[in-house]
C-alpha cells in the first residue's frame, strides 16, 4: 500500500470517529449512514467485507460505523501500517481552537481590546464591529511565513496555536498594561474550560508542568537568570532529544548563576541558600536544601555532559552523554523544583 492510499484510509477512519461523537454536528442517522456508503462504495475492491457487513437500518448506525472502522484499520495493520489514536489532548486542542476562533473572530471585536487597524465597522442592521486581519499577511510580516495550514484544518497543533496567540498579543491587541491583563484573562478562562495544561504569561504560552499554588512575582536578573528559565521551560516540552538537552543546561546554568550570587566559596554559598529555606542550620530542612544544591550540581559538573563539552570531569573521570529523554525530565523536574523553591525563598526574604 502507498503511502498515498493509507493517508486516504486514516482519513475516512478520522471521519468516522468525528461522526460517532458528534463533533461534525450530525443531525439524523442519514448522515452516519451516507459516509458508510461512501466508505463501502470507494474500498469495495479493496475491502469488500464492508458491504457485507454491515446492515444500514435504524438502531445499527453506531454498530455499524464501529464496524467499518474496525475494518479500515485491520486493512491498514494487514499491510504492516499502524494506526495511531489521537490523543484525548490532541482532541481537547482541536475543540478549544474552534472555540477559540469563533471567540476572536466574533467576539473579542467588541471588547475593544484590538488595535484599531484591525477591527472594522459596518452600518449595516445597526452598525456591527467586524475582525479585519488579513492572517496570511501578518504572518508573513511577523514570521516570515504562511498562516499555517494546521489551523486552517484544526490538526490540533499547539505549537502553531502557541504562535498564533502569541503574535495576536504582541502585535494586534493594543499595547498597554489593561489590554494585555484583559486578553490574557480571556485566553485563560478558555485554556481552563477545555482542561488543557496551558496558561498565557507575559505573553508567552507556557505548558503547566510544575504544580504549585505560588507565583514568582519578582525578576531577580532577566538576562542572565530569568530569560534562561523561560526558555527552558518551553524547550523541556520539545520532542527533540537535543532541545530537551538545552532546557537541561539552560536551567542547571541559571541555578549555578543564583549560587554564584552569594559569598564564599563553594560549601558558603550553598550554606546561605539553603538558610533562604530555614536559617535553623539544625534543621533536616536546611540539610535537605544543602545536599540538595551539591548533589545537582555534582551530577552536572561531575557525572553527565551539562553545561560542559568536556569528555573528562576534574576526577579525569568519563562524563556520560544524556540520550535518555525521560531521564533528562527527571533531572529538569528535580533541578527545577529547588530552583523555584529558592526564586520564591529570594523574593519573600528580599
């Protein structure tokens, strides 16, 4: 089978699933039974067993729309073809982006959070505010390319969603503090509707991975401390070995920046972190953060390539390379979990 004809075949069997759950709106049990039709009529050579089994009469339609799935997909795996379920993520993103369009497009005009230029008034029945935003060409202005197909389609991605609000924030809502503070309420409210693990902030949607009921309110360093952590942030979510690899260095540097803030040597400086937790120097507390901070940066500078190219530690001692994505979140969560208790810790005690 080419490649051509099984895409074909994935499409019918998305089609179907769409049908079952009502996304496509389906009023009667014709419009089920039509796309049966359809399905048996174009694979009739192909899998005549369609035809033959199902029976098109009322109170079959779901029996048989879940048998011509079956179908479809035993003939993709009968020609060594796996088909992927879509996600219950990738089905929630696909919702709030129709959703979401439909707000901004109708909607969000009338909130007066746009910039002039891109909102039009019509006299017609009383006058109505429309969205005038030529998308094609403000992406090629702003991004240099065309307004990605996967919206158009709703393919549910998110990156090109991310993109999407964020140019709308930086370019087409207007440029004062309420505005900002407005739109990002409202992309929020609509994240939060369709339970998806994003959240607008200053503009930038990041994915909730680190779960707490408290916000770093204060900028210690934006250059050599805080945009790092930002940009980690987005990177650990990457399906990219090597940009997960990245988000790990970019994190592990900002804690050694936030270490190199204090006086002292070594053991002094992770002696006055750790007091930024619990200042009793008794308390299994401060050991824990203490420990804490040396076994991080022990694994960074002596154990794996982090931050360093060398192939050799201070020990002359083989530093592995990290080719284990899972392992290399489990040292992001860890890493990123003390230095947002200590970011917390500095802002309170300053």
């Amino acid at each position: 089978m080419n490649s051509i004809k099984a895409q074909m075949v994935i499409d019918y069997i998305k089609k179907m699933e769409n049908v079952i759950s009502g996304i496509d709106n389906v009023e009667d049990t014709n419009d089920i039974f039509e796309l049966i039709i359809e399905i048996a009529n174009i694979f009739q050579n192909e899998i005549p067993e369609i035809k033959n089994s199902i029976l098109l009469r009322n109170g079959t339609e779901i029996r048989d729309a879940n048998t011509v799935i079956g179908l479809l997909k035993l003939y993709l795996a009968n020609n060594d073809i796996e088909y992927k379920e879509e996600s219950e993520e990738n089905r929630k993103i696909k919702r709030f982006w129709t959703a979401f369009m439909l707000w901004f497009e109708t909607e969000l005009v009338n909130l007066e959070l746009l910039k002039e230029k891109y909102v039009r008034w019509d006299n017609w029945n009383g006058g109505t505010w429309y969205l005038d935003i030529d998308f094609d060409y403000e992406y090629k202005m702003y991004r240099g390319t065309n307004y990605p197909e996967s919206l158009k389609r709703n393919d549910g991605n998110i990156s090109d969603i991310k993109n999407f609000i964020e140019i709308a924030y930086k370019y087409w809502i207007k440029n004062d503090g309420k505005s900002h503070y407005d739109f990002t309420i409202e992309v929020n409210e609509r994240l939060k509707i369709f339970k998806l693990p994003y959240r607008l902030q200053n503009g930038i949607l990041r994915k909730q991975g680190y779960k707490t009921t408290y916000g770093i309110d204060k900028i210690l360093n934006y250059r050599m401390f805080e945009r790092k952590i930002r940009f980690s942030e987005d990177m650990i979510n990457s399906r990219d070995l090597m940009e997960k690899k990245s988000a790990l260095d970019f994190l592990i540097d900002s804690l050694q920046y936030l270490i190199s803030t204090q006086e002292g040597n070594r053991a002094k400086q992770y002696s006055q972190l750790a007091a930024t937790v619990d200042q009793n120097t008794n308390s299994k507390v401060y050991v824990v953060i203490k420990n804490e901070l040396n076994e991080l940066m022990k694994l960074s500078n002596e154990y794996f390539d982090i931050r360093h190219n060398d192939y050799l530690n201070a020990s002359k001692q083989q530093r592995e390379a990290l080719n284990d994505s899972q392992f290399i979140e489990y040292l992001y969560n860890r890493a990123y979990a003390l230095l947002y208790l200590l970011r917390l810790k500095q802002t309170i005690n300053d």
